[in-house]
C-alpha cells in the first residue's frame, strides 16, 4: 500500500506527464494529498459524486491532483468542464449522452467521468437534465460535481440506491502533516510554533494556510506574524488575504487592483489596463502560488470525440484571481488610498484609448468595478443604449442603485434609465424618467445635443403611453430624420429614433414612412453590432408588410427573425429582445392562417398579457385578431366574437386599427345574421372616412336581406374607394361582387370581378375572400371552375381545391352559429359537461339535417337506439323538436 500510495504521489506531482485535456494544471508548490485521494477513489464508484465547499477549501486542485495520480481514473475517460464556460451547458449535455452511446455500443465500457468545476454556476435546466438521468439511467453516468453548496438534486432515493454520494468540505481540511510541508514549502520554515499555530488557526482549510504562510515568509520575525495572525477576531481567509495583499509589492498590488474584477485576465489585457510592460511576468510570478492567482487557460475538448480540437496557434493563458482576493480587493478601491488613485487613473487612461478606438465592450464596467461613478456616467450616456440592447440591463440597474446621487446629477443618463425599464415592461418607471428628461431644459448650461435627441426619443415613447399626442411628435421626428441634422444625432441613438418612429407611424397607418425607417434602423442597428435591436426592428417590419396587403413578404421575414432569435439564444454571449419573437409568430401566424404560404396555421389562441409589451398596442391589436381568426377556423363564430371584444376598450387605437376591427366585427355579424350591428358598423367605418370600407358592409348587408342588385352597386363602390389591405377589403367586394352578378344572370359582370380577384390576390397568396362570403350568389367554387385566364394558373388551380373541398362559409358555420335572436334567449340549462359522447355525435348529425336512418348508419347502430339519443337529448336540452334542440345547442355551444 505504501509503495501504491508514493507513486501516486509521484504521478500527481509530474508535472510533464501527459494527462486528459481540461484538467487544470497544478502548481510548483502541490502538495500530494493520498488520504483524500482515497476518500474520493471509494466515493466516485456511484453514478454522481457532490463536492461541497467554500471558495478557497482546495477544491479544484485537490481533484485535479486525483486524476493526476492515474489511480481509479486509469482507463476512464475524463472531461473537465468549468460551468462558467461557454460552452458548459452543450458540454454536459454531449458528455452524458456519450455515456450512454457507449455503453450501448460495447458490454463492460465505462461512462467517461465527467468532472464539473463551480457547478454552482449551472443553469437550472443543467442541473434538472442531471437529475432526471440520475433517476432514470444513472448507470449510464459517471459525474464528480465541485460546488460551494448544495444543488437541488431529489436526494433520498438515489442516495438509499447508492446512486448519489456527498462530501462534505471536511474532507478537504489539510491533515497537520499535509500542512506543515505546505506551511514549509511557501513560508520556507520548520519551526515547530509556526507549523502548530497555523495549523491551528486555519484548522486545515487550504487558501488560509497558503495565504498565511506567505504572510510569514513576508514577516522579519514569523513567529510575532503568526502569533499576530492567531489574535485576529476576523474570519481568518479574510484577515489573512487582506494582509497578504499587503504584503505584495507595489507592482503586484497595482496588477491587481487594476484586474481583479476581469474574472479572467490574459497578459495582454493586463499590460493595457496598468500600463505595466512586465504585468504577464507579474501574473506568472503570482500564479506560482497555486492561490492567488491560477491558471483558467483549459485546451478546447471535443465535446463528441474527446480529443483535442486542431488551433493553428495555441492559445493565449488565461489567469484568474482568487475569490478572497477579488473582495479584499472590492474593499480596498471602496475605501480608497494612493494605490487606488494611482490604479484608477491607469484604468481610465485605458478606457479612454479604448473608446477612442471604439472598443466600448467593457468601458462602463470597468469604471464601475473601480469607482469612478462620474466617468462612468459619462460612460452610461453614451454606452447605455448599446448596453440595454445587448441584454446588459442588470449593469445599468446595479449603477443607478449604487449612484443615486450621480445619476441625479447626470441627465444624459435618464434616457438610459428609462430605456431599460422600458425593455423590461415597468412602465411606471419608465415613465417617471421619461416625464423627468422631457421636462430638463436643453438650452444653457444643461442642453447638449445628445440630451435633445434624447429627449426626442423619449417624447416618442410617452406619446405611446399617453403623456402627448402621438401625430405632431412623429412628424417632429420624420423631419429631422430627412433632414440632414440627423447626421448631428449621436450614432448609438439613431436606431433608437428610426425605430421608434417607424412603429408609431405604423400603428398610425403611414405604412410607406414606417417601411423606410425601420428598414434603416436594421440596417444601422447591424453596423453598429446591435443584433437585439436590428430584430426587434424585423419583428415590427414583419407586421408592416402583413398589414400593407405583402403578405409573401411578411411571412418569409416573420420566419428569418424567429430563425435569428433562435441562433442569439442558442449563443451564451447573446441576448434577444423579449418581445420580438412573439411579434413575428404573429405575423407569421396571420400569414399561415389566410394565404398559400403556410401547411401549418395555428390551431389554438396565446395569452396576451405575457408576450406583448403593455405599450405595443398594433401587435396586441394584431394578437387579438389572430385569435379571433383561430376560433372562427374551428368554427365557433361566438368564441371569435368574444376574443374581439379585447379590443372594444382599448385605449388610443389608431383609426386604421379601428376600421380593421369593425370590419372584422361586421364579418362575424354577417355570420350571425345580425342586421342591426352589421349595419351600425357600416355607418361608424364611413363616419370616420373609411367610405369604400363602408360600403362592402352595406353590400354584406344588402346581400343579408336579399336587396341583390343594391349589394351588386355597394360593392362596385367598394372595389373602387377601398383603402385597407388587411382585411383585403377590395378584394372580398370584388368576390362578392361575381357571386351575385353571376346570380342575376350578368355573367361578363361576373367574370370580370373573379378575374380581377384573382388577379390581385395572385402574388399575396390570399384566400379569404373566395371562402364563399355572399349568402345569395352563386358559389364561388362553380365561379372558379368556370373561369378562363387563357391558360394554366397556379393560383387558379390552387384556389378550385380549396373552395372545391368545403361549402362557403356561410353555409358551413350556420348550423353552429347561434343567431341573434337566440343568444338573446336566457337559459338555465345545464352545460355542455351533461352530454354523452353519443348523444353529442346524434346532435352534430342532427344539426347537418340528416334524418334517423343516416344517423344509424352514419354510427352503426339502430334506429331505435337512435331515438333513444335524441329523446335523452331533447330531455336534456328542454326541447321538444328538433329545431328548437338545435337553436339551444347553438346558444350554449354545443355545435
């Protein structure tokens, strides 16, 4: 045993022994620790190993000396993974599911040991992937999980199993003879008081025995140092870290005030940040240690083979400061000095070549971690949109709360405030820095350019809310967009005001100018490396084009968004706009469910609430319909009426909007044959100057009463002074139109309007108005077949077998639809939960009008049992024949 356990020892501590990719390297002063290797070696038998403890308990390199001694881990296939790589989550993924390939492919094979550093830093779904393997396959993992504390994992079962084993941090404590030669190695002394009272103080735990050994070794007397340290009344890796720092020279003091907030620093970096020509010299030298400052460089693993991926130069290392270190740090630029000063101004020289360069990346953040709250609000003015739309909203947040008197004293930096409360859906919040910029003067002392057009873009944003009329402040912004002070606006704010101006001009109905500006700000949000912002704009293009008839435009757009938002998700450094993705499935779904473009349209309505913003009124609008058109798909026209009914309180819908959603209203009206609402509809559109609008509903109308040649003339207006594209108002006059002039026996009428209707509807894809609107015309399948373009068309061909399958939509919907007069009628029935399933397949035969003798075949059953179904159903309902059976079943939606 004692010969196994040295060469252990000598295999840990070579350090040109080949080992698996990954694994961290240990440093010169390592000192073998068998009795722990051991602990580890009977642990890791079972599928999943958790190591728990804190920061600077030796976690990491008392592991990565086990797999060094090529023990247990002989033959195994070893991935080491850092959760706070990028690459962390993909990684385990791909690791677990290679464990189980492997032991498919080969009887005796063995899991890799995948070996996961700071798993603390796991994203939740990581951690439940884990979980859910270790119940269900855990023989097909090997995991070893290092951690400062507990994870979520369902415990008692795996563990009864033997499944799941935890270690806790007491077995990372330095046994006194591990201490005293770590103590020897660092402090360079044996004697005995020294050896015992460190021992003691730091009571084995790893960072503290290193820290206070070099402590000592810095002393004159390290028997006073020691003694000194065993007074103290701090925990002790802080005291001792705190006075290590100290003990540092002024070069290695100045390094790492100027680093330390970087998590992981390369050579380069530090030479720019402290100016230092020797600073890579520096970090090798503090890297010795194993504590201070270790290595974070680990060779790229390919995550499906395990071997090295092919680099044509090697990388650069990386280094990391230790966590005690770091907030000894914090503490040291909070309460300031020389040093401090001197690192501080080194920084912001650093920052201020780096914007000059226009590399802004980690400008803010850096004069944030070294208190320069001023610089950094100057920063935050110029920088903040970009942070916003790079997901970096929590840094913005963080400095308005540490700075309260700062931002106070710092307008420019109110837009940014505003604008990020904006992105996350607190309007209250955004609205108080919206009313503050707004009401700033810009003239004097106060005013700069880059306040007045942030004011400008802050005005556009209130007026969505309410704070002032939306018109004359859009036109304010169109004319300094086409003029050539826009050139005078600062580049990171331009997106900003084509984008917001464009969607307020959409909502507006100024479908050509809202085009052009959000073509631009996508344009200028991707040269600025704006990707969030540039989708955001796509998302809101992608509704411009379905609302502006360009429905082939719309849908393939809608579509290369969510394909874009899916690649910026899928990368750890990105970050997408919250609601741009739900806007393009809106658009793409109202493209599905009325054109060509789509095999798949939705089949089931989406809350609101949570995936609109509460200030984005045309795609709340546009959701509303959606869902509206999803229920009538399904055939229940109530349903649809219900889901329009959001819409009637809304608060400023533009009156483009609001002609959309009368028609809309008008069209179900018609299904319901409500004569009274179709026609109050027709006079409010032509109230408010949709008169062609206004005359497809007195057509439906008129058509609805059988006044055929007086619908034929309203529609004939109809398909002359139609505005709106969406509904395709001048089409579905144009359809309506051939259906009853065909009916009264005018057939060149006919064929004229269904050509045209086709003929614009071609290049849309759009089909809703051959559905078969009219009540009294001829149906437009036998219109489509007699049709002749002089020759083979798709969209003809197309449109013969989609109105060829069903009947129009009037006559399909009837039986189901509950007229006026019948959702009039009160009811205390009971609910549709107290029909069988039979008798709901009796009632749906009964309502096509099929007589008892279809049902019974139609069900394969008798006749008398039949019967049985409906007298059990007219008991039911409180009928007594069967149209009074089915005018209840209509009322409370039982067809």
């Amino acid at each position: 045993m004692a010969s196994d356990a040295e060469g252990r020892r000598r295999a840990a501590t070579d350090l040109t022994r080949p080992v698996a990719a990954g694994i961290p390297r240990l440093p010169r002063t390592y000192v073998p620790r068998s009795a722990l290797w051991e602990r580890l070696d009977a642990a890791t038998g079972a599928p999943m190993t958790l190591l728990v403890a804190p920061a600077g308990a030796g976690k990491t390199l008392a592991v990565a000396g086990w797999l060094r001694s090529d023990a247990t881990t002989a033959g195994t296939d070893v991935l080491w993974i850092r959760a706070d790589d990028d690459r962390a989550q993909e990684r385990v993924r791909d690791a677990l599911d290679r464990g189980a390939d492997a032991l498919g492919a080969a009887d005796g094979a063995r899991p890799p040991l995948v070996v996961v550093d700071d798993a603390h830093e796991l994203p939740a779904s990581v951690v439940r992937l884990l979980d859910e393997r270790l119940n269900d396959a855990p023989h097909t993992m090997q995991v070893l999980l290092l951690s400062r504390w507990d994870l979520p994992f369902v415990r008692l079962a795996p563990q009864m199993l033997g499944h799941l084993t935890t270690l806790r941090g007491d077995v990372l404590r330095l046994t006194d003879s591990e201490c005293a030669r770590l103590v020897e190695v660092h402090a360079g002394t044996t004697d005995p008081e020294v050896l015992s009272a460190i021992s003691v103080r730091t009571e084995g735990w790893c960072a503290a025995v290193v820290l206070t050994a070099r402590l000592v070794a810095a002393s004159p007397d390290p028997v006073a140092a020691v003694h000194r340290v065993s007074r103290g009344n701090s925990r002790v890796a802080d005291q001792v870290a705190s006075e290590v720092f100290a003990t540092l020279s002024a070069q290695e003091r100045h390094l790492l005030l100027c680093t330390a907030a970087e998590g992981v620093v390369t050579a380069a970096t530090a030479r720019h940040l402290t100016r230092d020509p020797a600073a890579g010299e520096v970090l090798d030298g503090l890297e010795s240690t194993g504590v201070l400052v270790t290595r974070a460089d680990v060779e790229a693993v390919d995550a499906t083979e395990g071997s090295l991926l092919e680099r044509p130069d090697p990388p650069e290392v990386r280094y990391r400061v230790h966590p005690l270190l770091v907030e000894v740090v914090r503490r040291r630029i909070v309460s300031g000095g020389v040093d401090v000063e001197l690192a501080r101004a080194t920084v912001l020289r650093a920052v201020h070549l780096d914007v000059a360069r226009g590399v802004r990346d980690d400008a803010f953040r850096r004069l944030v971690d070294l208190g320069l709250a001023d610089a950094a609000a100057e920063q935050l003015a110029v920088e903040g949109p970009l942070l916003v739309v790079r997901g970096r909203s929590k840094d913005v947040r963080a400095f308005s709360q540490r700075w309260p008197d700062v931002v106070e004293a710092h307008p420019e930096t109110w837009f940014v405030l505003a604008l990020e409360r904006w992105a996350h859906a607190d309007v209250p919040a955004a609205v108080h820095w919206i009313e503050r910029l707004v009401a700033h003067p810009t003239d004097g002392d106060g005013g700069t350019e880059r306040l007045a057009a942030q004011q400008l873009c802050a005005r556009l944003l209130g007026a969505r809310v309410g704070l002032e009329p939306a018109e004359p402040v859009v036109d304010e912004a169109q004319v300094l967009i086409d003029s050539p002070e826009l050139g005078s606006v600062p580049t990171e704010l331009r997106p900003h005001l084509l984008r917001e101006t464009g969607t307020s001009q959409m909502g507006m109905g100024r479908l050509r100018e809202a085009e052009t500006n959000l073509i631009r700000a996508v344009r200028l949000s991707e040269d600025l490396r704006m990707p969030a912002h540039a989708l955001s704009a796509m998302s809101h293009l992608s509704c411009l084009y379905w609302m502006d008839g360009r429905e082939h435009v719309a849908g393939p757009l809608a579509a290369r968004t969510l394909e874009v938002l899916a690649q910026e998700a899928s990368d750890p450094h990105g970050w997408t706009p919250p609601y741009a993705g739900h806007r393009a499935r809106t658009s793409l779904d109202l493209v599905a469910l009325s054109t060509r473009y789509s095999a798949d349209p939705p089949d089931e309505p989406r809350p609101a609430e949570s995936t609109t913003h509460p200030c984005d009124t045309t795609t709340h609008f546009w959701q509303c319909i959606r869902d509206a058109r999803v229920w009538l798909a399904r055939g229940s026209v109530v349903r649809s009426e219900r889901t329009l009914q959001r819409l009637l309180a809304a608060p400023l819908l533009p009156s483009r909007l609001r002609a959309v959603l009368l028609i809309e209203r008008a069209f179900l009206a018609a299904l319901c044959d409500d004569h009274r609402t179709l026609h109050d509809l027709a006079e409010e559109l032509a109230t408010h100057g949709w008169s062609g609008e206004a005359a497809l509903l007195r057509g439906v109308h008129a058509d609805m009463v059988g006044e055929l040649r007086r619908a034929v003339e309203h529609f004939a207006e109809a398909t002359e002074a139609s505005m709106l594209d969406q509904p395709p108002c001048r089409a579905l006059a144009l359809t309506c139109q051939a259906q009853l002039g065909d009916a009264l026996g005018d057939e060149q009428l006919a064929h004229h309007s269904l050509r045209t209707a086709v003929a614009i509807t071609e290049i849309r894809g759009n089909f809703v108005p051959f559905l078969g609107w009219s009540r009294h015309g001829t149906p437009v399948h036998l219109l489509l077949r007699r049709l002749d373009l002089g020759g083979s068309n798709r969209w003809l061909d197309e449109l013969e077998a989609l109105t060829g399958r069903q009947p129009g939509i009037v006559t399909s919907l009837a039986p189901s639809t509950p007229t006026v007069r019948e959702r009039s009628t009160g009811s205390d029935l009971v609910g549709p939960t107290a029909l069988s399933p039979r008798e709901r397949d009796v009632l749906r035969e009964l309502a096509r009008g099929a007589t008892y003798a279809d049902i019974a075949a139609g069900l394969f059953v008798t006749e008398n049992t039949v019967k049985t179904h409906v007298s059990s159903l007219y008991s039911k309902l409180g009928a007594t024949r069967r149209s009074e059976a089915l005018s209840i079943a209509r009322r409370l939606e039982l067809l």
